[in-house]
C-alpha cells in the first residue's frame, strides 16, 4: 500500500472514530447557574443556550460568569474532550473575546 492510500485510510479512520465520539448523546439533566458582574444578561443567556443546546455536552454545576468580553466557565466535565468542547462552542460568539475554562473533569 503506497503512502497516499496509508493516509486516506488513516484520516478516514480517525473521522468514523471523532463521529463516533460526537453522537454519544447524554440524557442527564444539568444544573446551570447564571451569575454576571455586569449587566449583558443577552450575552450570558446565549452563551448558557448553546451550551444546552449542544446534545454532546453533559455537564453537571455548571457556571457561567460574564464580565464585559471576558466569561469564565466554571463546573465539572465527564472528559476532558467534554471540557474542550463547551470552550470551543462558545469561541466564535460575538461579544466574548476572553474565555476561562476553569471545570473540572470528574473522577
């Protein structure tokens, strides 16, 4: 097998198994608190909606802290990719410019 083939197959693998990862989907119910330090509760309310959105994410105490641009996620992930992703979802929203991903990953 010539290396062109070896690395069709590879990335071909690797997309079945990131599909693999991304339809896992979590009945569990969450807990999200809201708390801001200043008055955007549109921004801080669209942020929590994609993050409930998202049947891949199933995070538990949740948090979400807004002040100005800058958000930070607080709570406890069932992995560190969960943990990864409820950061990456939130990136391209306008208005946050800072994102502190401090949750924990549960044992």
């Amino acid at each position: 097998m010539n290396r062109f083939k070896l690395t069709i197959s590879l990335v071909s693998l690797c997309c079945v198994f990131l599909l693999a990862c991304a339809i896992q989907i979590s009945a569990a119910t969450s807990t999200i608190m809201i708390s801001s330090v200043s008055p955007q509760p549109t921004l801080q309310q669209t942020l929590v909606n994609k993050l409930r959105s998202n049947p891949n994410l199933n995070l538990s105490q949740l948090q979400v802290h807004v002040d100005g641009n800058k958000v930070a996620l607080y709570g406890q992930a069932e992995t560190g990719f969960e943990r990864a992703l409820a950061q990456k979802f939130l990136e391209n929203t306008q208005g946050v410019a800072i994102i502190e991903n401090k949750m924990q990953i549960r044992d």
